[in-house]
C-alpha cells in the first residue's frame, strides 16, 4: 500500500512531529507524540496519588519520572492498540489514515517501536521501590486486553479508567509504603473521571463504531450522554471528597475540590454531543482538570504531612 502522510482529524500535527520526514513522522504520529493529551490522562492520576500521600514536595524526582514513563507506556499503549484494531482503524473515517492502515509504518516496525518505547518504561521501573514496582508490572494485564474491550463490552471506557487511572497506585505505593483506603477512593473516583471524559471523546465516533459494530458508552448511553456525563463526573467528585476527608477530615480541605468540580460542570453544560469539535475541546480540556485536581491533592497531602 502507498505511503500516506496524511494524519487523523484530531491530531495536534505541529512543531517538531510536523517537521519529520514521514517515515519518523509515521513512528511518532503511532505512539501519538502529536497528541500530548494522552499522556498528561495517564500522568495526572499518578501525580495525585503521590501529592495526596504526601510527597508533592520531597518527591519531586518520583513525579518527574511518573511523567516520563506516561509518556512512554502511552505511546507503547497506542502503538499496540494500533496492531490490534489494524483493521477496524481502515474502516472508520477517522482512524484510517493512522499509520499502520495507511501503510506507513509495517507491522513488524510498530512491534520494534513498542518494544523501545517498553524499555524507556523499564527505566522508570528501575527508579521505584519494590512494592510500587510490583503494582506497576500489574498494570499489563489490563493494558494487553483493553484494545479487545470495545468488541465485548459497552463499557471499554471503564476499563480504559482502570488503566489510565493504574500510575494512582503507583506513585501513593512508593510514598506511603501501602495501598491504604484513601487512594481506593481516588482511584474509583478517577475511573469515573476517565468514563465521562473518554465518553465525550466517544462522540466523535459514534456513526462510524455503529456501521462496523464497536460498542461505546457514547452509543450505549445515546441522546442521554450529557445527563450520563454529568452523572460520572458526579460520582467522581463524591469519591475525591471522600479520599481527600480521609487524609484531612478537615470540612476547608473539601473546598479544594471546588475549582475542579466548577470545571467538570463547565464540560457538561457547553457540551454539544452532536458537533464533533465541541466534544473533542471538551475533552482536551481535561488537561487542566487534571491540573486543578493535583493542586487539590497536593494543598491536602502536603498540609496533612506537616
């Protein structure tokens, strides 16, 4: 098949990845290095779990190698998806042109790719401590069979929330040395999260996943999908509080929440399912979600440790 140098509707196609030649620029656009969005998702949940446990301050170095490690497994997660839904990618409008379907990158170059991008991973491994080490070798398991979700479930966001939600366990497990209840709670409050923002992502593809059959919660939840939104980013914020009480049963370490839950209403209330660039800013905007929500973390975790 020809090279295609085209790129997917959605991509940030800018600066540096914009200026490789198309071979390295078929690699990058694979491990999505175009859309940073991806990786702040998979960060942002791992720098809660180490703020809240209280080492935002001392464990700056943790957070630093937490984010190169999104950066890198992100990449190996999307190129391993990517061989997984070759073929469904070559019939929906906007995954066709991605690298493998339109011939740019061979398969066995995405396999070699995600093996380097694996190693980047192992080095931050190399950086934890036995017991969080050992959580982020679990993460595999759910991260092999998520690409397979979609054809069985219409949930594959809930799990995607297992997932992207996984660096939590990680970053609390090298602070406090255990898995107590508080991150439990912050770890089902963020799945919640990655359910209503990955369901607003969803919109884009709802016609296209209904003529080939890929199930969604965007499609499941239909001309319902803001209430249903609404309602995860609800639960989300319930279970935040709940995490961040147990850490500072303090009524004031609640209003942290506030910029966060302002921000998630702001979603839900401009959100328009059917227009496809709404749903997609939208949902880029969870970026700085993450962001209000690691102050809160960090404001509660670091106040509680003094």
């Amino acid at each position: 098949m020809a090279q295609n140098p085209d790129i997917v509707p959605d991509s940030q196609h800018r600066g540096l990845v914009g200026r490789l030649p198309p071979k390295l620029r078929g690699f990058a656009l694979l491990a999505r290095f175009d859309r940073p969005i991806g990786w702040w998702l998979l960060f942002w949940p791992g720098a809660w779990g180490v703020a809240l446990a209280g080492g935002g301050l001392a464990r700056w170095d943790l957070i630093v190698w937490i984010l190169v490690g999104s950066i890198a497994m992100r990449g190996a997660g999307c190129v391993y998806n990517d061989i997984v839904d070759r073929d469904l990618d070559a019939q929906v409008a906007r995954t066709r042109a991605r690298p493998i379907p339109s011939g740019l990158v061979s398969i066995r170059a995405a396999w070699a790719w995600l093996v380097l991008l694996a190693l980047v991973g192992l080095v931050v491994l190399l950086q934890l401590d036995r017991l969080s080490a050992v959580v982020a070798v679990l993460s595999l398991a759910p991260v092999a069979a998520y690409p397979f979700m979609k054809r069985i479930t219409w949930w594959p966001q809930a799990w995607l929330g297992i997932v992207f939600s996984w660096a939590m366990l990680v970053g609390w497990s090298d602070i406090a040395g255990t898995l107590g209840a508080p991150v439990w709670l912050l770890y089902a409050g963020s799945i919640a999260w990655v359910i209503g923002y990955d369901t607003i992502y969803a919109l884009q593809d709802r016609e296209d996943d209904a003529l080939i059959g890929v199930r969604s919660s965007a499609r499941r939840l239909g001309s319902h999908v803001c209430g249903g939104v609404a309602g995860f980013y609800a639960l989300a914020l319930l279970l935040w509080a709940g995490a961040l009480w147990l850490v500072r049963p303090d009524p004031l370490a609640l209003t942290a929440l506030l910029p966060m839950a302002g921000h998630l209403a702001w979603q839900v209330t401009t959100l328009v399912p059917d227009d496809g660039d709404n749903a997609l800013a939208r949902f880029r905007s969870n970026r700085t979600a993450g962001l209000l929500l690691f102050a809160a973390c960090f404001v509660v975790g670091t106040s509680s440790a003094l």
